[in-house]
C-alpha cells in the first residue's frame, strides 16, 4: 500500500480511536469516500463510510445522553479496527468482517432507537 493510503488509513484510525462525535464522523465519511475511490478495497470503505454516515445522521442536531450515545457506538470500534489493520497489511478484507460490523451497527441503532422510543 503507498505510504500516503497509509496515512490516510492511520488518520482514520486515529478519527475511530478519538470518538464517534458528530465531527469526527463527518471527517471519517469523507475519508471513507475517498480511500474507496484511491484503493482496491472499495466495497470495505463504502461500507464504513455508509456505518459513519448513518451514525451521523442520527446525532445530527439531536442532545444524546451518554447511556444512549454508549448504546449507539459500543463495540463497533473493535470490529472496525480489525478492518483497517487488514487493510494496512495489503490482506482480504472477507465478507465475514464487513458482516460482523454491521451487524453491531443494526444492533446499536435498533437499541438506540427503542430507547428513544421509550419501549
């Protein structure tokens, strides 16, 4: 991998690591966008980029305690670094993997979503 993708995947990580907090994700959607546009692993920044996005969306312009804000980001960013580090290492980026974060995606928004909800 060139050494500037490996920046930019390192910037990502260090976005990941920093928080998912409303600016932070605008900044890691529009990296996602880009590094799926500048790698071979465009499906693998699509899907991440998409993951940002919908946790954007539902922060944006909304106060989230920090039990929900929990709810909403807890255990995603583990999956997500195990992603990176595959593609910081030039390996396959499996179904598996990409299933595995999004399956805690739909399940942090369905949790934060019926806490909303109030059931």
């Amino acid at each position: 991998m060139p050494n500037h993708i490996n920046q930019r995947i390192a910037f990502l990580r260090k976005l990941v690591k920093a928080g998912f907090h409303e600016e932070n994700l605008d900044k890691m959607v529009v990296e996602c966008g880009s590094l799926a546009q500048d790698t071979s692993y465009v499906l693998t920044f699509f899907v991440l980029k998409h993951l940002f996005a919908e946790i954007s969306a539902v922060l944006e312009g909304e106060a989230v305690n920090l039990e929900r804000f929990k709810a909403l980001t807890s255990e995603i960013g583990e999956p997500i670094d195990v992603i990176l580090d595959k593609v910081i290492n030039n390996e396959e980026v499996r179904f598996n993997d990409l299933e595995s974060v999004v399956r805690v995606q739909i399940h942090n928004l369905n949790v934060f979503r019926s806490d909303r909800q109030g059931f």
